[in-house]
C-alpha cells in the first residue's frame, strides 16, 4: 500500500461469512480448483467461462431447466449463445418464497410507509396476472408502467413476466413527450400508471400528462392507475384495486420461457435524437444480477436493500433483482431531503438495512449540509454503502467513513443501461 492505510479491511470472520467466500469454496470442491482469493476466482471466471456461469445458476439456486449446453459458438462474441437449451422463469425465480416476513418496505416522503410479506407479494402477482390474462396479455406482449418506485410496479412487473411478456417503465415526472417518444416505439398493450405522486413536500398531479400520453399512444388497451397521490377526478381506465379484486389462482401459471427471451426494455437518455430502445434477456439479467448481488454486493438471504432510484433508471431493475436472493427490498419514492436530511437515515435504521445505495452527489451534499448520520442513528445493520452516477472523490471516502459508519464495505460502482448492470462493483 506504499505506506497507505486502507480505508477499510474485512476481519476473517467477515470473510468467511461473505457469499464470494462461500462460492470459492463451492468451485473449489466441485471443480478440485483450490481458490486462496479473489484474483483466482477473477482468472477462473475468465478462463473457464461456461464453469463459471454454470456455477453461478447452481450457487443462485436458479428455478429452471438449465440444459446441458452451456455456451454455443462460444469463440464468435457476435454468434455467441448461452445456456440454448434452458428454460425458466423471470418472476418465478423472484417469488420463491410465501412467508409472512416483509419482502418490500414502501415510504413515499413523510406521507405513506407500508409493507408487503413475502406471501402477500405471491397473491397480489397472482390476481394482477390473472386479470392481465384477462385482457388478452400473452406472451411477448408488452406492459409498461408510468411509475414511481414502489411495490405496486413490482407487482405489475413481476405479474407481467409471469405470463412471458416484456415489461418497459419510465418514471412519472418524465414530461409528456418524453413518454411518448419512449412507449410509442415499444407499443405497449397495458399501462399501469399513478394518479401523481410526491416531491419536496409537494403532490404533483399527473392526470392531464397520462391523459395526454394515453391520447397519442393508440396501442393500449387498458389503463390500470395506483391512485398514490390521492388527487380528485378521474383518469380512464380501472383502479388498481378493482384489478386486486380479480382472484388469482392458489399457484401462479409460470410461463416457461427461454434463457434468451426478452424480459426488460430500457431506453437510452436521448441526448441524441429520440431514445434507443435496449431490450434485455431473461436469464442474462438473472443470472448477472444473481452474480453482481450475490458475489460482489454480499447480499444474503433476509437482508434489507435499499437504492434511491426511479423506475427510468436501471439500478431500480437490479434493486428489484434482490428478491431472488430472497432480500427484502426497501423502496423510497420522493426527496431524500424532505423534511430534512435525515429522512433516508432514519428510514435505514427504521427497517434495519443491509445495503445502502445512494449517489456521490447525494453523499456530497450531506458532507456540506454537515449531516451526521452516525451521530443519531443506531445503523449496526448496514455492512456496505454503494455511491454511484459519478465518481467518489476521495474527501467523499473519508467522510462515509468517518460520519456514516466506520466498519463499512464502501463501493463506489459504476454501471449502465446498455448492460442492466455494472462494470466496476464492490
């Protein structure tokens, strides 16, 4: 370390406990491929790819046939195609358990806070898909949701990829045209929208801009709105509680899909010209989230995630990708400085989170608002910090460290839209 101190250093108790440690040591006895650290395991990832992405469904406990062909044409990036022969499940590899447990916290500002069990998550998606069979949804179709981050989108989500249809989401302060531009080129059947929502104190109404988009989008079908903001007047279509009203059946009809079907379309920012559209895979996303969550974020099984995102922002789809990992989500949709600086503090410690993800805008913000998060916070359950949409710079570092917690996994990542992932984690 050239006489530097590390920020930070792991015990070997941490170590031992942590997923990647545990994963070493899986290769290791399966593959007889002794692993001492994390630069084996990087060299082995690399040189024996099909092992690698094998394990990482074997260790994930993937729902799902995985086939026996791994990687065809595995030398030609451009012809190149994984796991050809497997068959699974998107929502169903979120949905593995029906416990009473809390799968999702929900907080909207200082208005709305609420929770949804593990079971009461299987149900609402069995009544919300039985009712998008219903209204002629079939596979390959497409769902979109004008949404904020909330355990409603999950729902209509997770609902819309257990029938096999490709589900798109902006965030509703996005403008009219801006909607527009990105539902108009992915024709969706269904939208599923708010009435409004909450920012800075605030309630924004949305009605007339969803009246306006629904106008000029002539593919959809049927409107489902989540009155969140509670505003007066109508918006056409049903109410998200008459779609709950529809009875789901006792076991969801998992559509079995292939590994290399859609499950995600997400959009380019349109700094030039209209957005792209970036169509993602099912098994792709799961098991690149399995390993980005399992692996390099630590997340186990009960802990508690939180990411201040939106619904136009692809961390929401990796946050959301948590349930695989049988976490609970912790969801936030509003100012993270309203009424104060303290409210996504107080909200972790509420909950007890594991993981929280932030960016290195907000956390500068704090350093400068002089907020003190480990003064009046009791946050013994917080193991790791993630910072991302810029880089961390080093006064950034010892802040976290120094008035956040100091016994910390801080990780300043950096990912992307065009990969529903990361490039650089923790």
């Amino acid at each position: 370390m050239d006489g530097h101190k590390p920020l930070w250093v792991p015990t070997q108790t941490q170590i031992n406990d942590s997923l990647v440690w545990q994963f070493m040591t899986y290769v290791s006895k399966k593959y007889e491929y002794p692993m001492k650290g994390y630069a084996e395991l990087y060299e082995w990832s690399v040189q024996e790819k099909e092992k690698f992405w094998s394990s990482v469904w074997d260790f994930g406990g993937v729902v799902g046939e995985k086939g026996k062909k791994i990687l065809v044409n595995g030398d030609d990036i451009e012809r190149a195609v994984w796991f050809p022969e497997a068959q699974l499940n998107f929502a169903e590899n979120l949905l593995r358990q029906r416990t009473d447990t809390p799968a999702i916290y929900f907080q909207a500002e200082d208005r709305i806070t609420s929770e949804l069990s593990w079971k009461q998550l299987y149900d609402q998606v069995a009544s919300v898909a039985e009712w998008l069979k219903s209204a002629g949804v079939v596979r390959g179709d497409r769902v979109a949701g004008l949404l904020p981050n909330m355990a409603e989108t999950i729902v209509a989500m997770l609902a819309s990829a257990s029938l096999g249809a490709v589900w798109t989401s902006t965030s509703p302060d996005f403008g009219k045209e801006s909607v527009i531009d990105r539902f108009g080129q992915t024709t969706p059947k269904i939208l599923f929208t708010v009435d409004g929502y909450f920012y800075n104190g605030k309630v924004i109404d949305i009605r007339q801009k969803v009246s306006g988009i629904i106008k000029e989008l002539p593919t959809i079908e049927q409107t489902v709105v989540v009155r969140l903001a509670g505003v007066e007047g109508d918006l056409p279509g049903l109410e998200w509680s008459e779609v709950l009203s529809k009875a789901g059946k006792e076991e969801i009809d998992f559509q079995p899909m292939g590994f290399n079907d859609p499950i995600y379309i997400l959009y380019s920012s349109g700094t030039t010209g209209k957005p792209k559209c970036i169509t993602h895979k099912i098994g792709g996303v799961l098991l690149q989230h399995l390993k980005e969550l399992q692996l390099q974020s630590d997340v186990r099984k009960g802990d508690r995630i939180f990411y201040f995102t939106t619904c136009g922002w692809m961390m929401w789809n990796w946050l959301v990708s948590g349930l695989a990992c049988g976490a609970t989500l912790v969801l936030y949709d509003g100012s993270p400085f309203y009424p104060d600086g303290n409210v996504l503090w107080d909200y972790a410690e509420r909950v007890g989170a594991t993981l929280f993800g932030t960016s290195a805008k907000y956390i500068d913000t704090l350093k400068k608002q002089g907020i003190r998060p480990k003064d009046n916070h009791a946050l013994s359950s917080l193991r790791t910090v993630c910072s991302t949409g810029s880089v961390l710079v080093p006064e950034s570092f010892d802040f976290v460290y120094e008035a956040v917690k100091e016994d910390i996994c801080l990780a300043s990542i950096s990912g992307g839209t065009d990969i529903v992932s990361c490039f650089v984690l923790g």
